[in-house]
C-alpha cells in the first residue's frame, strides 16, 4: 500500500511497493486499450482518476 512519507522541506513523497506499480501498470493498460496514438492515450487518461490509498 502506498505510504506518504513527510520531509522537511514540506514536500512529501510517496513510497509504492511492487503492487502498487503494478495495479498503476494494469489500469493504465486497461484504460489505453485499441489507443494507437500518443493523442488518443492522452485523451483517455485525461478522463481517468487514479487514487493511491495511504497506509494507515
């Protein structure tokens, strides 16, 4: 699970495991699916919201 992780210039990363990555790759796969162009790619992902969970 994704994990927020706090610095001290205020900006924060997020730290992703091996199944993170691939649940992005898979949704990302599935959304861009018979997308022949870079334009068409983007198009999709503009319409697309993908939500990372935090750990707890």
């Amino acid at each position: 699970m994704a994990k927020i992780i706090e610095n001290t210039s205020g900006r924060r990363n997020i730290r992703l495991n091996t199944d993170d990555i691939l649940n992005i790759v898979r949704e990302y796969q599935n959304i861009t699916i018979n997308s022949f162009s870079y334009n068409e790619i983007r198009e999709k992902l503009d319409k697309f919201e993908l939500f990372l969970p935090e750990e707890l």
